[in-house]
C-alpha cells in the first residue's frame, strides 16, 4: 500500500455546540484525485479549511507524509505543502501572470530592485514543464479566460512545491471548453504525483476526473468509493440518503486507489 501524503483521523469541529464535522476520516494520495461530494452543510468546506489551517480541529490527528503535524494557520499548511485554489482564485485583477505569481513572495536584485526578468523566466519554465498555455505572460488577469485563471492559480501553488492542492468548485461558472481545460489541467497534476481534492457540486465533473469520491453528510462521512467501481446514481443516492448503497460496505479502512 502506498503512502498517504495525507491522513485525517477522527476530525472534529464544533461551532456554538453544532457539529461541522464529527469523526471524520479521509486519505489523499499521490498521483490522485479525491472527490469530496455532499449537499450545502454537508461539511465539505470545514473539512478543508481543517486541512488548510483556516480551522485548528477540536479533536483529530492530522499526519503529513506519515509524520502528525498541528495544522493552526495557513501559513503552517502551506509550508507542509498543502495549498488551496478557491472559486475566486484569489488573483490581483489588475497584474498579470508573473506578478500573480510571485505576490507576496518578489525575487529582488542584489540591490533590491525587483528581478522581472528572473520571475518571467521561472514563470515560463514553471508553466512549460506542467504544460499550462497563455497567450502572453504579461497580459493582465482581468482579460484573461476562467481556464487561464485557474491555470495561474493551479501554476502559482505548484511552484511553491505544493503536494496537495484543494480546488474548490474549479469549474464553476465556466463553460464546456473551459471546464474541459481545467480538466486537463489536473490530470496533468496527478502525472507529476500531486494529491488534488476536488469539491465540486457538479456530480460528473467529479466522475470525469476522481479516482475516488468521498460523500458527506450532516458532517460525517457517508462512505468512500472509487469511481471505477461504483455508478453517478450509486453516488447520488450516497448524497440523497446519507448512507451506503444496499450490498456495499460502511466506511472503514481508507481505499488505496492503487491496490
């Protein structure tokens, strides 16, 4: 069995006596795409901002490449490699691509002038070996498509060595062709061993690109199962009912997507 890059255990997160989310178990691997599916309340955005470190959990252990870490700010979980691509991407509309992708984090000269022609040049190669295509690297963000946008997201966290990346509705508001290039796009993450989680509302997006899908509800996970071995309606019925198909097994051991 291989590694996790990461394993959740017993994750609780209480807000004013409710629970977000109560004993949570979940793996990310390598190489894959995990799925997060539930309705509105489910827990799918506690969960995240959990491993994200918007949210230190109640109870729980969280264990990066096999070692457990305390995950209370974001800063912590990037510096574990853990990197989250929200629906509004967070980029300054106003810069252009190697400015996005440097914010906050400029490569200066020796005599403390910014080092454009540095940041251009690893920009370019960073977007070359993960394959992501813009027509310029100096057109600004506000003029660029929603695939482009995400492909700016998606490169900025790869380039600060992320292991995990969480993309939170990556195709909302896109249309067919863009949705496809954003497809594209996380396949090519998990060719160079990245774990991607992807929460989406959009059951066959999820299908189109998940090894495996977790379903929650009311908090609690429902069941995980790999998209190879299960059907959208199987799934569907997970997220309605909030338990198992009939004949399938509860939730227990984490499924390794390469056994």
């Amino acid at each position: 069995m291989s590694q996790p890059l990461a394993e959740l255990r017993h994750i609780s997160k209480t807000f004013g006596g409710v629970h977000a989310i109560e004993d949570v178990d979940i793996d990310i691997f390598p190489g894959e795409v995990m799925g997060l599916l539930g309705h509105n309340g489910a827990g799918k955005s506690t969960l995240i901002k959990v491993l994200s470190g918007v949210y230190p959990p109640d109870h729980g252990e969280i264990r990066i490449a096999g070692q457990a870490v305390r995950i209370e700010t974001t800063r912590e979980a990037k510096a574990l490699g853990v990197e989250t691509i929200y629906q509004d991407l967070a980029l300054a509309e106003n810069l252009d691509a190697v400015a996005n992708l440097f914010l906050g984090r400029e490569r200066h000269t020796r005599f403390g002038f910014l080092d454009e022609e540095a940041m251009e040049h690893e920009t370019r190669i960073m977007l070359d070996r993960m394959k992501l295509r813009l027509p310029s690297l100096r057109t600004e963000v506000s003029r660029l498509s929603g695939g482009q946008r995400q492909a700016i997201a998606i490169g900025r966290a790869v380039y600060f060595d992320a292991k995990i990346i969480i993309m939170d509705e990556p195709t909302a508001a896109l249309g067919p062709e863009e949705t496809e290039k954003v497809g594209e796009l996380v396949r090519e993450l998990k060719t160079h061993g990245l774990g991607i989680v992807l929460i989406s509302h959009d059951i066959h997006d999820v299908f189109d690109l998940a090894d495996r899908v977790t379903v929650l509800s009311h908090g609690r996970v429902v069941g995980t199962v790999r998209t190879s071995d299960t059907t959208k309606d199987e799934v569907l019925s997970m997220i309605i009912l909030g338990r198992m198909p009939n004949g399938r097994d509860q939730p227990g051991t984490a499924i390794d997507p390469a056994s």
